[in-house]
C-alpha cells in the first residue's frame, strides 16, 4: 500500500498499524511524490491526505484522473458532506475523517479491498439495458460493444443493480450489500456512485435509463422485466 501524509507522526503510527495487519506500506510525504509512486509501482490501495505540501490531495486525485488507479482513501481532517462528495466524485473510493481510530481504519481499508476484489460468481449472465452489458462472469461492463473503464466499487455496485435487474433495490440495501453495514447511513456515497456511474453509462446523464432512480425508494437497472433490461439472448415479449 501507498501511504501519502506529511505530518510525520501520524505516518509513522499509520503505517505501524498497517504493517501490524501484514501489509507492505510505502510512504511518501507530499502529492508531488503520490503521483509519481502511484504511477510507477503496483500498489493495491492508497491512503491519500488532503493537507499536502508541492501538490495537495484535491490536484493528485485531479492529476490521476480517470485512469485505473489503485482504490484510494482520502483522509483528512475536514469532516464536512460537502469535502466527503468532492473527494468521491474526483475518483476516492472512500474518505475517512480525522481523527481516526487504528480499528476504523483497518475496516475501511478491508471494506476497499474487498471491493477491489469482486468474489467469483457463478453467474454466467450478461445483463442488457439499452447499449449497456454487464458481464457477471468476466466482470465486464460495455456500452455500444465497446468496454468501459469502471473502478472496483462502481462495478459491484453496478452488477449489484444488474443481477436484481427490473427490481427496486432500496437505498439501505444498496449500502449494505455494497459498501457494508457500517456505511447503511451513508446515503452520500450511494448517489455520488450512482452519478459517476451515469456519467459513464447514460446517453443523458440527466435523464437515465440504464440506472432509474424510482421515487424515493431506490435505483433500479433497466425497467421492469419484459420491457428494456433483458440477460443476454433473450428476446424481447412486447
């Protein structure tokens, strides 16, 4: 793992906890550094502060872009909704605020990891809306036959809505089935996922119809069964 903080102290004892859980941790102190790091090694996830001398946390996470990176945790120590959704939607997959607890961090770091590593399934269904596919099996999703680049936690998300395709799936389900029980509140990573993945997926992102938001109920891929979301060769009944 990559470990990107400045203040010397909290370093230390961060990555003490990490390799406590057997992980190999390297550690630079300034953005400038993360990007070059994260460019040149293979690190299977990053904890990435915000407060950062030569380049903060805001322009690595713009520097990297949509390129696949390893899944990444901002820490800082603003606290704030409006920080949590900025830092999700430049591409974090998780935002941890100071001060933190080596427990809380070690959950969070699992919970990505885990992610990062979708399960194997014995679902051997490509799953169509529209232009969109999604490979259960190969863990694949195209848009027009062409594949798209998602991260580790857009795509559990998204072949969570898929397998349940035609189906209302509400959000507390979502954030558990996803992210985990400790996340069931956390209501700011579900829409801020389902609007990246949209940007991705949708022809209009404003008005979408591979990933419907159905009242105040929750998301659902498609439509109902029989209409516009259908596994693959199956033909259509209308």
């Amino acid at each position: 793992m990559l470990l990107v903080e400045d203040d010397h102290m909290l370093r230390d004892t961060v990555a003490a906890v990490a390799r406590g859980e057997g992980h190999a941790v390297t550690t630079v102190g300034d953005g400038l550094s993360a990007v070059h790091a994260i460019e040149s090694g293979t690190f299977d996830i990053v904890l990435l502060d915000i407060g950062l001398p030569v380049m903060d946390g805001w322009a690595v996470l713009h520097q990297l872009g949509p390129r696949s990176v390893p899944p990444i945790i901002v820490i800082s120590a603003r606290g704030e909704s409006v920080d949590k959704v900025r830092a999700l939607d430049a591409g974090a997959d998780d935002y941890l605020a100071k001060p933190f607890g080596s427990d809380e961090l070690l959950a969070r770091m699992r919970a990505v990891l885990r992610r990062a590593r979708p399960p194997s399934s014995d679902d051997a269904r490509v799953v169509r809306s529209g232009e969109v596919e999604v490979d259960l099996s190969a863990h694949v999703v195209r848009r027009g036959g062409t594949a798209i680049a998602v991260s580790p936690t857009e795509y559990v998300l998204l072949a969570e809505l898929a397998r349940h395709a035609g189906e209302v799936l509400d959000h507390r389900t979502l954030l558990r089935g996803v992210w985990g029980p400790a996340y069931a509140g956390e209501r700011n990573y579900l829409w801020t996922f389902v609007r990246r993945l949209r940007s991705k997926l949708e022809a209009d992102p404003a008005n979408p119809t591979v990933i419907r938001t159905v009242g105040h109920r929750g998301y659902m891929f498609g439509d109902r069964p029989g209409t516009d979301s259908q596994p693959a060769g199956s033909s259509r009944t209308d």
